[in-house]
C-alpha cells in the first residue's frame, strides 16, 4: 500500500514556489551510529518524492561508521537488501547556504512500502517513546540539544595528526586551556559570523558560544524546543552546518568525543523536561527534590544508565573521554547546580527547573540519546524509581553506581538490557548490538601506531 500525503506534497511544491532557482534537493536520513546520509534529487524529483516516498535499499540503516555493510544485523542479504520508503518530515525543506548551486535539503524517515515506520530508524524509535509519554502520561517532552566541537588545522587533521588552528584574523594559534577565553571566539569571528547567518537561513535557534576547556574547542546552545524530535533534527542539522562553516574557511569541524588525549573531550548535553497539554513545566519547582515527577525521573535515570551507555557512547574513541575531573562524569549520579555528576539540575528560576544530561559524547546520535533518556525517565515515573541523595561537592569522588567504562562492557551490557528492550524493543536492541559488536571487532582487527610503538621491537 503506498501512502499518500497530499499536504505534504503542497508544501514542497510551496517551496519551490517561494525558492524557484533550487535546483538540487538533498534528501537526510539519520543511521544508527549518527551518520547523516543522503540522496540528491533533481528539482523536477521533489514533489513526487513527497507525494510517493523515495526508494533506498535496507542495508543504509545499518552501516557502520565507515559505511560498510553489517550484514549479521540480518538487514542486508537475509532481507534481499529490499527497497524501503523514505518520507519527508512536515516542515524540514530548507535552503542549503553553503552549497555551490542553489539547493535545498529535508529531513526523512525511513518506513516500510506499507507505510510503517521501521524500528531501525533513529528517529522512528524516538517517535514511539514520545507518543508513549502523551498517551500513557498526558506529557510532552521538551529538550535541547547542546554540542562541544573542535575547530582544527586542515591539513593536519587531514594527515591524520589534528592540531589547533591558526586564527583567521591574526596569526595566532590556541595553545592553552582558556577556558572561557573572548579571544578564542574572536579570533575565528568570521567563521561565527558566517555560522550565525547559515543558522539563521535555516530556522536554527543557535544561541549562546562559549570557548570551551581545550584550544580550538567551542560550544553552542540550541534554544529548548517543546518538541524534542525538531530538537534532535536541528543537532543533526547544526552538525552538517557547523562542518560546512569550517570548509568554507579552510578549518576541519570535528564532533569526536576525543581527539586529543592532552585535552578534554566533547560532550553533547541535552537538557531536558516535561510538560503538561497547556505547556507548563511538570518540573517546576522551588526546591527540586520536592518535585515527586522530577526525582522519579532521576530514579529512572540513574535505573537506565548502565544499559544506555553504547547509545551515550556509541565509539571505540568515545570511552577515551571519560577521565575523573574532565567534565564527562564517570558514575550514575545526580546533584544540583554540579557539574561533576552525570544528572545536574542547573541553577535557575522555579519554573526553568529541568535535567541536564551529561554523559553522552558530541559523536553520539542525538535521536537515540533523548530515545534512551526519555525511555529512563517515562521508566522512572511509572515505577516511581527513587534517586538515591544527591552528590554534594566533587561528584568524581563518589562512585555511587557502576556504568561501562569501555566499549566491550557497554556492548554486553545492552544485550542484556531490561528497560531499553522494553522501551526500544528486542528488534531494535538485538540489530544495534549486533551493529556495534561486529563494528568493534573490524575496529580492533587493524593493528595501529601505538601497536608498533609499543610492541614492535619488546616483545
């Protein structure tokens, strides 16, 4: 049965109305391991795509990072690597400022020819938990999407040898923390400058920038939305932007957790509530730990951590970041106004009061992330988890609850999950498992240079 949806086709028709020299329209889909992948349509291919769908074969949700083939997930030959749909998502066509003929791009979600979503699309499996909160609570998640990201030399990152890069007004290069630092920001101005335009141009709420804790590290905020999947579809798309920024001014952008092991790593922090159908914040409170739906909420956190750590950290590389006193927590924890823990109520008015998650690296799939977080909360107040106390002073510390703190312990420990399988469903934890686990293993068959360097000569 092929959906039609003949709303949608009016729009991106309205599109092409309102932008008549687009010749080219990128159509994004998110994979399991974050990557946004894409076909190119002719301007004459649009409308149709939207009113039909768009053919891609199976096997693109399941790549690995590399974009190779996972064919033990059971979605590549065993499935005869069949046709799946591709759908537009209402209101995502945007211009693409920094492509060299006039184009435009939208976000999609993959569903099978009969029109159900398929559960190995991120976003899809974000959508189901998202409607379980409105239909079993009556609440609406609300969230953000924060991202930490390097700025680097080009041609050293290229060469594989990344280092800070050189100022595009002066010769200066970041060399120290500076945390903070006007200088840093100022001294790439124009590439913020160009970022804050582009963002702009494609409806992107990119606020606050900040120099982070590393040299040609920065941060920025994106405005809290009252529907978190448009969230997490703007950190994918600020990822894309941020990256063309960086071509454009003959910088590389880079979202590793780690790259530097001299460094702190890169986080992305989702700030995240609930409200009720009149938009109030359920949060909401004068004292936190008052606030019944809110601790329950952290019980449930704290209950999903463990399980949840190969979607927090889903990389070989993700775990280097993970260091006592570097900002990435090492434990299940929770405390107010502390950045030391993983679960933080930062400081603010009663009515702004909300959870800051901070274990996920800037590599992760922001779709999965708030999947597995909500999924940790909507667990947390049905079973009416309770948080433990808060961590006062140096949460590193405190050791309060266990979490992998490799990528073989993560992998085991969401094949053996019990709140996510309920949540995500076995289909989904089995394929995702099976997804990192032969990655790993391609990852760790190459030998390295460190191999060499080590073992060449003294053993």
């Amino acid at each position: 049965m092929t959906l039609v949806f003949p709303r949608r086709e009016a729009e991106a028709q309205a599109f092409l109305d309102a932008n008549p020299d687009i010749e080219s329209v990128h159509v994004i889909w998110t994979d399991m391991c974050g990557v946004a992948r894409g076909k190119i349509l002719r301007r004459d291919e649009v409308v149709p795509a939207w009113k039909d769908g768009r053919f891609m074969p199976i096997s693109a949700l399941v790549l690995d990072v590399t974009g190779q083939d996972v064919p033990e997930t059971g979605l590549v030959f065993d499935e005869g690597d069949r046709d799946m749909l591709l759908w537009p998502v209402p209101g995502s066509m945007v211009r693409v400022p920094w492509a060299h003929v006039p184009t435009a791009q939208y976000i999609a979600t993959v569903h099978d020819l009969d029109g159900t979503p398929h559960y190995a699309d991120p976003r899809n499996a974000l959508d189901k938990i998202v409607k379980r909160f409105e239909l079993e609570l009556g609440m609406k998640p609300v969230g953000a999407v924060e991202l930490e990201f390097f700025l680097m030399d080009r041609a050293s990152a290229l060469a594989g040898k990344p280092m800070a890069p050189q100022s595009l007004i002066n010769e200066a290069r970041p060399q120290h923390y500076q945390a903070y630092y006007l200088q840093d920001t100022e001294d790439f101005g124009p590439f913020f400058k160009d970022l804050y335009a582009w963002c702009e141009i494609q409806g992107l709420p990119a606020k606050t920038l900040i120099s982070e804790y590393a040299p040609g590290q920065m941060e920025i905020v994106l405005r809290h939305r009252a529907d978190v999947l448009k969230a997490c579809d703007e950190g994918i798309m600020l990822k894309r932007l941020i990256k063309n920024v960086a071509e454009k001014h003959g910088l590389a952008a880079t979202f590793m957790a780690k790259p530097y092991s001299a460094w702190t790593g890169s986080g992305m922090h989702i700030h995240v509530s609930l409200g009720d159908e009149d938009g109030n914040n359920l949060f909401a409170a004068e004292d936190p730990m008052q606030n019944e739906l809110l601790m329950h909420a952290i019980g449930g956190l704290k209950a999903a951590m463990a399980e949840s750590m190969l979607i927090f950290a889903p990389n070989a590389n993700s775990y280097r970041r993970f260091r006592r006193n570097s900002y990435a927590p090492v434990s299940a924890s929770w405390g107010i106004n502390n950045r030391t823990v993983s679960l933080r109520i930062p400081a603010g008015p009663p009515k702004a009061c909300h959870i800051e998650h901070r274990p996920s690296g800037a590599d992760a799939n922001p779709y999965l992330v708030m999947a597995a977080i909500l999924a940790g909360m909507h667990y947390g107040i049905t079973e009416k988890s309770d948080p433990g106390n808060p961590v006062n002073g140096n949460g590193y510390e405190r050791r309060a609850k266990y979490i992998p703190g490799n990528w073989f312990d993560a992998i085991d420990a969401f094949w053996r999950a019990s709140i996510l399988k309920e949540y995500f469903g076995k289909e989904f934890v089995d394929t995702y498992c099976t997804l990192k686990e032969v990655e790993a293993d391609r990852f760790y068959a190459e030998p390295t240079a460190r191999d060499f360097e080590w073992y060449l000569r003294t053993v």
